[in-house]
C-alpha cells in the first residue's frame, strides 16, 4: 500500500511539473539582460506578486513595495522589478536558464506564470560594426597588449574573439571567481594573458599569423562594454639589417685578405729585386 501511494505522488509530482503551461519562452545571449512581461489585463486587485526562479523566491511586489529577499545564486544588483510586474535580469549566465514563475496573489485567488529562460554562449559571429575600432601595430617577437581602458568591478564576464569567424581566445567570468579560460585549440598557447581588473588582453611573442580583428564584450550588472582592434604584426627588420652588416663585414674581410695578398706578393718581389742586385 505504501509503494502504490508513494508511486501516487510521483505521478502528481510529474503532473505539476509537465502539465504546467509555459506563458512565454526567452532566449538571450551570454552577459546580456533579459526582461520577462508578464499580462497582468485579465488580473483585478492584486495583492502581492512573486518571482521565483527554481530555488527561491528572488522578487516581490507587496503593497506597490518592492523588495529583493536575501539570494544565493543571484545578486540583488542584477534584478530590477517595476510596479507593472515585469522583472529585468542583467548580465545572464548559461546558469541562470531555467524555469521563472510569477505567483500573483489578488482579490480572487492566487495566479501563476512561467517563463522559460534560454542562455546561450556568445555566438562564433561577432558584429563586425559593433564597438569602437582601435589600431594596433607590433614588432614579430615583441608583446601586445590590447587596452580595454575600463576598469572591472567583480561581476564581469569578460569574452575575447579574434578572426572573421570570431574564434573564441579568451573568457573570464569573474563572479564566478574562477581562473580564465584560453583558446580551446591552443592556437595562442600560453602566449595569453587576460587582466582581470581591467579586462585588457596580452599577446607575447607575437607573430605574422596573430595579425587581424579582435573584438571583447565586457557585461556587468550595470553596462556592456564592445571594443574592436585592429592588430597588424610585422617582421622585424633586426634579421635584414643583420645579413647586411655580415656581408658588409664579409666584404671587408674579403678586402683585408686582398690587402695582405697584394702586401705579401710586392714584398716578396722586393726582396727578389735586391737579391739579383747583390
């Protein structure tokens, strides 16, 4: 009796959950903001409206008060709920996707709304008229680095694209604290460095193959930032000016030897002459 009556509430359970409606569906980008709008016209008297993403409830509306309850995976900065009802979330992560539900309390009863809310990471394609353009020239062989001229403040999601394709090079999501991430396929190996008070980007013995487009987006809870450079790397001209000077110094060589050959050959013809004259 207890299997069946446990097996009972698996099936309600899987009821509430698949058989629930979802009013809306959302699909954002990594580090962009999201604004769920639910329709409140068919809704009379309400009492009290409540957001809650899949622990927690995360937004409320009491009274026209609005408040933020203490959170654990999303920081109060990043929410902003107005008097209409419609919730912003800034700067989302891919770990933010998920179901979000409105539960409104009002004269007749309690309603529910559900969102469903995507994330998904920064496309390969980046804009290409997106952001300010800066041009940036190097020597083969010498460092680059690739200044954001902004400063990071510890919820950042700091993404590096280079190429037309938009390769991903480098990405630091520092409200995770985690350590940065680096081109997957090593083409820059350990040639990277991301600074991550300032999200501005370090390429080290740099090369003829590193010249073209790098685009960041830096996304916080309060703005976006896009940036463009430019980079063009040329071949030194240390090697040419080297073969120069070794062949000018072979030439002087050569000139030295022949110095001396003619040197040698005219004394020993002097010393000649004077031999027959005894």
């Amino acid at each position: 009796m207890k299997n069946n009556f446990k097996l009972f509430q698996i099936f309600l359970l899987l009821c509430g959950v698949f058989g629930a409606e979802t009013d809306e569906e959302k699909t954002v980008m990594e580090g962009d903001s999201v604004t769920l709008i639910p329709d409140l016209t068919q809704i009379q008297g309400i009492i009290q409206m409540k957001w809650r993403d899949s622990r927690s409830v995360i937004a409320q509306n009491e009274e026209n008060e609005i408040s933020y309850p203490s959170l654990t995976e999303m920081s109060k900065d990043r929410l902003k709920l107005d008097q209409t009802g419609s919730l912003t979330i800034t700067n989302m992560r891919t770990k933010h996707s998920g179901l979000y539900k409105l539960e409104i309390n009002h004269d007749h009863g309690t309603s529910r709304l559900n969102f469903i809310v995507t994330i998904y990471e920064s496309p390969a394609v980046i804009d290409a008229f997106k952001g300010e353009m800066k041009s940036v020239s190097e020597t083969e062989g010498e460092s680059v680095t690739l200044q954001t001229d902004t400063e990071t403040h510890g919820d950042e999601l700091i993404v590096w694209r280079f190429g037309d394709e938009g390769k991903l090079i480098a990405k630091h999501d520092l409200e995770a604290k985690s350590p940065p991430l680096y081109d997957p396929d090593e083409r820059f190996r350990d040639r990277l460095k991301l600074d991550h008070q300032t999200g501005s980007l370090t390429i080290t013995n740099t090369r003829l193959s590193d010249s073209g487009v790098y685009t960041v987006k830096i996304s916080s809870s309060k703005h976006t930032l896009n940036k463009r450079f430019t980079v063009t790397v040329s071949q030194g001209c240390c090697g040419f000016t080297e073969a120069v000077i070794r062949l000018a110094l072979s030439a002087l060589v050569g000139v030295a030897t022949v110095a001396v050959l003619v040197y040698d050959i005219r004394s020993c013809s002097l010393q000649q002459k004077k031999s027959v004259q005894k």
